[in-house]
C-alpha cells in the first residue's frame, strides 16, 4: 500500500531532519581529538575525572582524577603542551596517608603552583585535606604540601578559590556548628603554616550542603549553590566580608525545583557585568535540568532567568548538566550534559540574542565508545577557543577494572 501524503510529508520532514544532525555530527567530529584515554592497568591505579581542568601561563592543563579502581588513591595529572600536542604525566598519585580520592577542582596561582582538596586521607583518613603541589627542578618534580586536615568537625570539601591575597576559599558539605556545612578561609603565614577558619556555619534558616564550590567577585563577595535552602528546596547564597572581619550570609534565590530547576552543579560563573551563571541538575519545563542566570540589581538583590531548560528533544538536546559553566568574552556560555537520547552526553554552547533569547548548540556528542561518553566534569576554554574536558566512561574498556571504559581526556577546536 502506497503511503498517503502526510505519512510522506512526515518522512521527508524526519529525513531531512536526521541528515541535518548527521552534518552536524560529521562536522564537529572534525574538531574533536582524544588527547589522552585512561589506561589504568598500564597507567596507575584508577580513574574518575569529574572535574574540570586548569591551565597555567604556558597553556599546560591540569586535572585530578579520583581514583575509584582497585582502591587506588586518585591522581593529579598535567598534559603537557608541546606545540599542538599534549603528552599526559601524572605528577602525584595519593596513598591515603597523604589525602585520597580528589573529587573538586583545582586552582592555580601565577608561580604554577596547584591547590585542592581531596575527599578522603590524610591524617584523619575519613575526611580529606586540602593541599599544594608545587613545581620543582624546572617542573620534573613536584613537591606535596598538605595545608590542612580535615575533621569531623567539618568535612567533604569542594573545589578552591583564591583571592587577589593568596587566600583560599571554600565549602565542605557536612559539619559545622549546626552540622549543615561551612565556607573556610585558608590564609598563607609566610614560613608558619597556613592559618585555617570557618567564616560561617550554615544554619536551619538558611538551609546547608554547599556544593559547587564557589564564586568570587570583584568586591570580595562569594557565591555558592546549596543542595537545601530552608529545609526543602536548593538555591544560591552570598557570602559577604565585613570591614569587622565577620561575613554575612543572604540567599540570592530559592529555586521552586520546578521551571526553576534544582540541585546546582558544577562551579558557579561571572561575565564582565556582573552577572551570575549557572546549571541545575535536575527540574526544569522538561525535568532535564536548567542552565541560568543571575542579574544584579541596582540598589540590591537579583533578577533570575532560565536561559535554557534541557530536554526539550529527546533525541538532540542534553539531560542533567553536571558540571556548571563556562563562558567567553562575548558572553556565550558552554557546559556539558551528562546524557541524551540515543547518545552518551553532550557539549552544548549557549548564545544570547539581542532580543534575550537564547539558542543552545551542539557542538559535541559522544558516543560511549573511542570517544568516551557521559561526562560530568566542567570545561576548560583557553585563549584560542579549544575547549577542554574529560569523560569518565568509554575509551578503553578493561572488563575487570572498568567495564563501560576508563574514560578520555579531549580536546574541542572551534
């Protein structure tokens, strides 16, 4: 039986639709490149990048791994940057005793050296440190200093961010006086050690479980996102220094966890204005996630707005953006998604319009195979406009350490 025309029209539409992503995809499988696929029995004892990568002043990147396989104590690795080409080298592999499992972000300061925080070891081995890694013998070597231990008192701590001072900041999810989580202050003594303070404990008002590690604008105010906010709902909240030394906490939203979203991720942003970018997890129109923004008032406060709410097409459009955002100097925003439809996560681009709109691009999907797949750590941009991230599954596939693949490290010209 012949079709009738719309069963026709119907087909050419899915037709030309499914050659347009297939153009898509060739195109951008051109910009992307492997530069690293984990191979743990002949590399180190494990893998689990979920974090974003950081770069020093010769365009070298730096990232940690977790290292979830066979128990082993997770990894802090550099690719070197030759040319256009990146040779990988672990430059500190953990053993507990010296901190375990680096889950958050690195950050570096203008002499290369790297700080971070690892989730378990040390010497309280349930509860992580926060450390440096500085560069010796013209970078051959690197030297560990553990600045901090963490107790019970307060433990789980995200990524790092510095100030103009040398001063560290940052969250730990559990602990505190009210057992809600804290921010912490870690400042350099010169020779002495590095002097450690809670600059506030979150309480049942304000709701707890800071998550994203945090933001840092110009005036010396924090921003983070929680995982609750009164008890129910996740949202933002500043942290602002007072000329006592004391810092005061507001919450900037409260996320309905519907069109709203909830559950931020991923490192928090700003753009040259002043403005506050982010990613949920969860919620949205679509209950795949959001990515938002966070304007200034002037005279105080924040107007909120959805930018994009993934999940729109369950065949193109990503779910559950992990790892937060990362914008350029023309204001677009990049993330990643950790899955979608038939695929296995996605690279998106954000682009404002001048009528507020916004429009999402693809520019990335993987497949779960030699290009790995499902990624939940951030992305690195550099000068250029290559975008660097890291997946944990697909790649190598070694049945008894990881069996959906160890994970690759790539690279996304434009």
């Amino acid at each position: 039986m012949e079709p009738s025309p719309a069963v026709r029209s119907l087909f050419v539409i899915a037709l030309t639709i499914s050659c347009s992503l297939l153009t898509v995809t060739a195109s951008a499988a051109d910009h992307y490149k492997a530069l690293y696929t984990f191979d743990p029995s002949a590399q180190h004892p494990g893998t689990d990048a979920t974090t974003a990568m950081v770069s020093d002043a010769a365009g070298n990147l730096y990232g940690t791994d977790a290292g979830n396989i066979n128990g082993g104590g997770g990894a802090v690795y550099q690719l070197l940057r030759q040319g256009q080409k990146y040779t990988y080298h672990e430059i500190k592999l953990f053993h507990n005793n010296d901190g375990s499992t680096p889950l958050a972000r690195l950050v570096i300061d203008a002499a290369g050296n790297l700080y971070g925080t690892t989730r378990l070891g040390g010497a309280n081995p349930r509860y992580g440190t926060i450390f440096e890694l500085s560069p010796a013998d013209g970078g051959q070597q690197w030297n560990l200093t553990t600045l901090y231990n963490f107790t019970s008192e307060s433990y789980e701590a995200s990524g790092l961010v510095r100030d103009a001072s040398g001063n560290l900041y940052g969250t730990t999810f559990f602990g505190g006086t009210n057992h809600l989580g804290t921010v912490f202050e870690l400042s350099p003594s010169g020779t002495a050690p590095w002097t450690y303070q809670v600059i506030h404990n979150f309480t049942s008002a304000e709701g707890g479980g800071p998550n994203t590690g945090l933001a840092l604008d110009s005036s010396g105010n924090l921003y983070g996102g929680q995982y609750t906010v009164d008890g129910t709902y996740s949202g933002i909240f500043e942290l602002s220094p007072g000329s006592d030394g004391a810092w005061t906490e507001t919450t900037v939203r409260t996320f309905d966890g519907f069109n709203d979203g909830a559950q931020p991720s991923g490192p928090l942003a700003f753009d040259s204005a002043g403005n506050l970018y982010g990613s949920n997890a969860a919620g949205g129109q679509y209950g795949a996630g959001t990515a938002f923004r966070l304007t200034p008032i002037a005279g105080g406060g924040w107007n909120f707005s959805v930018i994009h709410a993934f999940g729109a097409s369950p065949l193109t459009d990503g779910y559950y953006p992990q790892g937060g955002v990362i914008l350029d100097s023309r204001g677009n925003v990049y993330g990643v998604t950790n899955s979608v439809g038939p695929t296995a996560g996605n690279v998106f681009e954000l682009s404002p319009s001048a009528g507020g709109d916004w429009t999402e691009t693809i520019l990335y999907s993987f497949t779960d195979k030699a290009d790995g797949g499902f990624p939940v750590a951030g992305l690195f941009r550099n000068s250029a406009g290559d975008l660097f991230g890291a997946v944990q599954e697909g790649g190598i596939v070694i049945p008894a350490l990881c069996p959906l693949g160890c994970g690759v490290i790539f690279e996304l010209a434009p």
